[in-house]
RNA sequence: GAGCCCGUAGCUCAGCAUGGAUAGAACGCUUGCCUUCUAAGCAAGAGGUCGUGGGUUCAAAUCCCACCGGGCUCGCCA
C-alpha cells in the first residue's frame, strides 16, 4: 500500500548518500504513525536518535505526509533502543490510499483463480500416506497420517500440482500371515464377522499374535525340550522356569558389564561392548517383561472375544504354528500356492474395503492402491538387489543375505548432486548399514522400498514424491537415498522427500494393536457426530427452531452434521505444526466452543445467511461494482490485506510441509468475519450505498473462508 | 554413546525461515452484551524470568555455543 512511498524515501536516502535501503514496516499502533523504518539500519556509526533528526529534513518536501516523528523505544532514560521514524499521513491521503488498496484487492478475491498459485503449474507429485498394515482398524493415530497426507496432497494441487495420491498396501510379512492362518481357520469353521470387518480381523490379529508370541518366548528358551509345557499358553511353571532363565541370563551380562565399567579409562572397543551389552541387556530385560504381559494378553483377549478366541485356540493347538508362518508367507512371497495367495489377497481386500469406508467419510480418497506383494511377485526388488550386488559398497553375510554399506566418501558427492545438505542427514558421520536381503533369499522391506521408489518415479514421471511417514521412520526413510542415487537414479534420489509428523497420543488411554485396544477412526468420527448433534439440538432450541420431523429435515441435519463432524475432526489433526508431538484430549475436542474447526464453519454460516436474506428481502446481490468511497474503516483494508495473504501463505505450507499455515490463516479470517458482524451492521441501514459496500465485504470473506476450508478438505456450510 | 524433534500464560498452541516498538490466539477464570443481519458469537480484564547460562548485535522468543528437562531413532521388524 505505501509501496510509492518506500520507492520516494529510498530515492531520498540515495540522494543524500545514504546506502542502505530500507523496507517500510507497519507501526503497532495507528496513533504512532501510519507507516515507519528502523533509523539504526541506517545510521550507521552515528548516533541514532542525532541521525534521526537530520533524516527529517529529508523529507519535508514528501507530499500528503501529515507529521513525521522520532520514537526511541528505550524511551527517555535508556540509551539503547531501537529509533523509529514514524510517518503519519494526511486524512485525505490516507483514506484515499486505502481505498486504492481495498478495490485492488478486492478484484483479486473476485477472480475465479483466487485460493490458487502458479507456483507448481504444469508439474506433477506423488503424494503416499496412510498405508496403514491392513491387519487392524484404522485409529486415530493413522488418521494423522491420513489427514495430514490428504491436506498436503490438497495444497499442493492448489500450487499447481497434478496429484496422484497413493496408498501403499503392506501386504507382506510376519503379522499379516499371521492373520490369514487365523482368517483361514475361521473361513474354514464358517466364523463370519458380526462386526465391522476391519474391529473383526484386528481382533484375530491380537489372538493369533499372543498364541505366536507365547510359542516364541517358550522356543527360546533352553529348557523347552523337558520341563515346559506344550500348546499356545503359559501355566504357572512354564512363567517360573522362564523367568529364571532369564534371571540368569540377565545377571551374565550384568556382571560383564559391571568389569568394564570397573576399568577406569576403557578403550575404545570396550565402550562399544558396553554399549552393546547394555542394549542387549534391556532387549532381555523387555523379553523377560513379556512372559507374564502375553499371559494378560491371552486371558484379557479370552474373556473379550470368546467366539473367536476358543475354536482359534482349538485349532492352533492342532498345528505347528511357527512352521505353518513361515511357509504361509514364504509361499505367498514367491506365490506358489493359489489357495494360501487368495487366503492373504481375500482378507486384504476385506480390510481396504473398510479402510476406505471409514477414510471416505473424512473425505479421503486414493487415486491408487499399491500391493507390497505385486511389486514382490514382479522380481523389482530382486531386480534392484542385483543391480546393486554389483557395488562394491555390498557386503555379503551369511546365506543370501546382502547388507548396504554407506562409504563416507561417497557422501559428498551424494550431497553435491541431489542438493541435500549435509547437516540435514539423520546422522552425522557413519550412516548405518542397510538390510536388503535376508539369508533366505527373500527381498526385506529397504529393498523392496528402494524398488517401489523407482516404480513411482517411472509410473507417474512426478516432479516431486512425498512419503506421508512418522518422524520415527526418519532414519530408514533416508537410507533409501543413497542406493537410488548409486543406481543411477540422482534425480530421483533428489526430488523423493519424507513428510514426516510426530506421533498423536490420547490423552488418558493406551493403545495397542496387539491387544486389539484402540480408538478407532469410525469411533472418533462417531463420537462427534453424536456430540455435534447435541450441541446443536441446544443451539437450535435457544432459537426457537424446531427439531427435524420430515426425512428431507433429518437428511438436512445429518449432512450438516457430517460437516461439523469433519471440521472438528480433521482441524485439530493439521492445527499446530506436522512435527510436534500432539495429545488429543477427546473431551476437548469434542467440546465445540473450544475447537475452532465449527467455529470458521459458523463464520461461514453467519456470512451466507446476511447475503441470502439481501437478496430475498432487498433483492440485492453482492457485486464488485460498489462505491468504494463508502469504505473509510480501516477493519476493511485489514480484512482485505489478510485476503490477500492466501497465496503466500498457500506456497508457504507446500514449501515448508505445514498445512498449519492455512488453518490458522482461516481462524484468522473467520475472526475478522465475526468481529466486522458485530461492529458493522449490513441491513440495518438505509443508506444503499453503504449496504451494498458492506454486503460486498461480507461476500468476499465468505469466499475466502469457503477457499481455506476447502483447501483443508472440510465443507464450508451454509446453514448451522 | 551418537543423531533428530520438542520446551513460550493455568491448559492447548501461534510467532523463529527473513532479528526490530508493549511476545499473540483459543479454552478456563472475572465483568458486561440476545424484542435489532444465527450468542457455536462480541467487548473488556486478570494471567508470561519465551527451559537455563553464555555469545554475536545498536537491537535476540527469533541467529551461534554449552547445559538441563521430555520424546524418538540407531535390527536378517515393517
């Protein structure tokens, strides 16, 4: 706005040899001054306050300038400050000037293009998130993935980008066979869900993974042969026996550490065996805690769901669990046998079916779906694994298995071609060797990541891939990099970012897919709607508006509801910034004063009801085409300046991976609507003009919210 | 042991990229405002050693260093 001004002064500054240019800033206050600069940016040597009182003389000749003031921010007894000089412009220019910045802006927000940059047009990201393990339901803390991924993939699309949003599909591993031997025995005994399929497969995921669990706490242990019991459990003396062992096992090696901690200067290797002890001491120390936590497990799952529980516990007993695992999956791997392949693909397809019922209802959708096991049978991660045995950099173990190990001196140029700053690497010095194959042959996760990396990048030829993972996987996450580059692959290695987001806790509870114990997706979206329903059941009745009675009235409520029930769900989820840690407490989000998601929702609802009862009572219709000498108040150039900010802000959030940027630019927005509802009247006057002026402003901040919501895949409504 | 993230009001968080006047908001608390465009709202008030200590600078919540507290990661798991 004071954009001529800032050129004047420069050319002022310049003029009387003054070198550094200088940037108009907004004074906190109107009373200080309209527009101001930091007289110590350019005074240089000299004393401020002295120089700043010369620079006055400077511009007396500036036209439409009222008075031009010194501010010492030490006030009068400090010495040190910071000196401002405050400009205060004449009313007629003032006015005059903001009413040129209004209208501008003004016709920016009226365009269509508004809420859209240019930034990324014409190029293409892939965007992966949620792929959740199809083994259990989808809980909440998914759907900060799930939210987090679809946001982003919805700003970046509003960047310019063409989007594809992929969801990998990890179909292949130990927990998962796990399910499809207990998916088998309940398919075979005609078991059917009589609940939501994803709640029943995550209860056969808990019940097979203790039977499992307990069988390999009891193979373990050195006494199994003689004094331990058969079968899927633990009696009372099979928890004694293996808690001596572990005892004794636990005293061995802390009595070796004890001898080198004794040593007063260790060496090095000795630190490093310490270390190593340590760790191994703590893995027992877990191990051992788990004897009696899967002994609660197995009766806490028997008592909870005993029509699933008993005829699996039946039929496990009759196999050899350990062995029947193994060969499920390795036979699904190398898919060798139809039967147990369509066993694996049935319960997936089952999970995903209820996955994307339960993600549809957050408005989240998938353009692809991408099977682990497909890219497995398809010989790609092989592929890859042979490519690189050729590096020098492979180190072979025992068996097939083939670990990646990270030169040092590689990594320099790594960092020169991909652009990848070396003080942003996870780890500083010696990165960690990477697992690609076991001694079996079979491909492990690293590789096969590696391989469906280089798949996104040929499938869909993006500028930009973004891995929606937690900032736990930051490590694995960048190990990826350094293969893909040494294949050849520098601009994918490159251009393939990890979104990263830290974790979400509830606040009050534990959750735990093992013990089939979570807060469900479906169960936070219920509680809301529920709760949603009742706060605006009381809202309603302060009203006077009746309850629904028709279906037309209830479908009305509901898919208002629904609406709310997304705001209060997805805003707290992308509020505050991806890579702090965050504790939902339910009672807190569910309380709908205190959650701002309904509240910009309401914003909207306040801003449409003024401009449809213009139009059915005064037939007026909002329209750029105002009088904007109506406007003198200064809220207007604020409200339209913040309009303005959208873009910035949109390009900032795809730049720096934030969504938060547009949230809080939205609750900011819808502020401004409340605050100019209460101050400025719109049909309360008789003055046409100004009404039409007023309506306009309304109008416009109704688009704006209504652009912000969307960008964040939350409906703006109408009526609340 | 090493690396990364976090530490700002009673609670939950903005602000830090690009240093600049009195550090913002929501909730909670206190006090007003519904016969007037939707009170899921508005106005006002109380509430802060910006984790601690040092450094750079005319100027530090913001940049640098050290430390303290919390979390995470470092597997033939995925």
């Amino acid at each position: 706005m004071y954009q001529e001004y800032e050129t004047k002064i420069n050319e002022i500054l310049v003029k009387n040899e003054i070198q550094t240019s200088i940037t108009l800033l907004q004074p906190p206050s109107l009373e200080l001054g309209d527009f101001c600069f930091v007289v110590n940016r350019v005074s240089g040597k000299n004393d401020p306050i002295e120089f700043g009182n010369k620079l006055k003389d400077f511009f007396v000749d500036l036209s439409g300038i009222h008075s031009i003031t010194l501010f010492n921010t030490a006030g009068e007894s400090g010495k040190k400050g910071v000196i401002y000089l405050n400009f205060t412009l004449d009313e007629n220019m003032k006015i005059s000037l903001m009413q040129n910045q209004i209208q501008s802006n003004f016709k920016n927000v009226n365009k269509k293009s508004y809420g859209t940059s240019q930034l990324n047009t014409g190029k293409t990201a892939v965007v992966e998130h949620t792929s959740a393990n199809p083994i259990s339901p989808i809980h909440v803390g998914n759907l900060r993935n799930s939210i987090q991924g679809d946001t982003y993939a919805r700003i970046l699309k509003s960047t310019g980008y063409k989007i594809h949003r992929l969801y990998y599909v990890n179909d292949v591993g130990l927990q998962i066979s796990l399910v499809a031997i207990g998916y088998e025995i309940t398919k075979n005994l005609n078991i059917k869900p009589v609940i939501k399929v994803d709640l029943h497969f995550g209860q056969i995921y808990a019940i097979m993974n203790c039977f499992y669990s307990i069988d390999q706490i009891k193979r373990k242990s050195k006494n199994k042969q003689n004094s331990l019991s058969k079968g899927y459990q633990f009696t009372e003396s099979d928890i004694s026996i293996l808690q001596d062992e572990y005892k004794a096992e636990i005293q061995i090696i802390q009595s070796k550490i004890d001898t080198i901690t004794v040593i007063d200067k260790a060496s090095n290797n000795q630190k490093k065996e310490l270390r190593d002890l340590k760790r191994d001491l703590t893995k027992l120390e877990d191990e051992s805690k788990n004897i009696e936590k899967y002994d609660r497990i197995f009766y806490n799952l028997k008592g909870r769901f005993p029509k699933l529980f008993h005829p699996l516990l039946e039929e496990v007993s009759k196999l050899d669990l350990d062995k029947r695992q193994k060969t499920y999956l390795y036979s699904f791997e190398k898919n060798t046998d139809k039967y147990i392949s369509s066993i694996f693909r049935e319960l997936v397809s089952w999970n995903l079916g209820a996955f994307e019922w339960t993600l549809g209802r957050y408005n989240i959708e998938f353009d692809q779906f991408d099977y682990e096991s497909d890219l497995t049978w398809s010989g790609k991660a092989d592929e890859v694994i042979d490519q690189l045995a050729k590096s020098p950099n492979i180190v072979a173990k025992e068996g097939k298995a083939l670990r990646y190990s990270y030169p040092s001196e590689a990594m320099a140029e790594f960092s020169k071609k991909t652009g990848r700053n070396k003080n942003s690497f996870p780890i500083k010095g010696q990165i960690p060797d990477l697992q690609l194959r076991r001694a079996d042959g079979t491909a492990l996760y690293p590789a096969k990541d590696i391989a469906y990396s280089i798949q996104k990048f040929e499938e869909f030829k993006p500028d930009v891939i973004y891995n929606v993972i937690s900032t736990e996987q930051t490590l694995p996450q960048f190990q990826l990099l350094l293969p893909l580059f040494e294949l050849g692959k520098v601009k994918y290695a490159k251009n393939l970012f990890h979104y990263s987001y830290d974790r979400v806790d509830l606040k009050g509870r534990t959750m735990s897919g093992r013990m089939a114990q979570y807060i469900t997706a479906d169960d936070y979206y219920n509680e809301t709607f529920i709760r949603a329903r009742i706060a605006k059941r009381d809202s309603d009745e302060k009203r006077g508006k009746s309850i629904p009675v028709t279906d037309e009235e209830w479908e009305e409520e509901n898919l208002v509801l629904h609406a709310i029930t997304l705001a209060s769900t997805r805003f707290p989820l992308i509020e505050s910034s991806p890579k702090r840690r965050i504790e939902l407490d339910l009672d807190r989000e569910l309380d709908f004063n205190r959650n701002s998601g309904p509240f910009i929702q309401y914003a909207h609802a306040r801003a449409n009801s003024i401009l449809i009862k213009a139009e059915k009572e005064f037939n007026i219709k909002p329209s750029i085409k105002i009088d904007f000498n109506q406007i003198t108040d200064i809220d207007v150039l604020e409200i339209s300046d913040h309009l303005m900010l959208f873009e910035e802000k949109l390009n900032l959030a795809a730049d720096t991976q934030d969504p938060s940027q547009i949230a809080t630019w939205c609750f900011q927005l819808a502020q401004y609507l409340m605050k100019y509802y209460e101050k400025y009247p719109v049909l309360k006057l008789d003055e046409v003009n100004i009404v039409k002026a007023r309506l306009f402003v309304i109008a416009m901040i109704k688009k704006g919210i209504n652009v912000g919501l969307t960008t964040l895949g939350i409906p703006a409504v109408d009526r609340l």
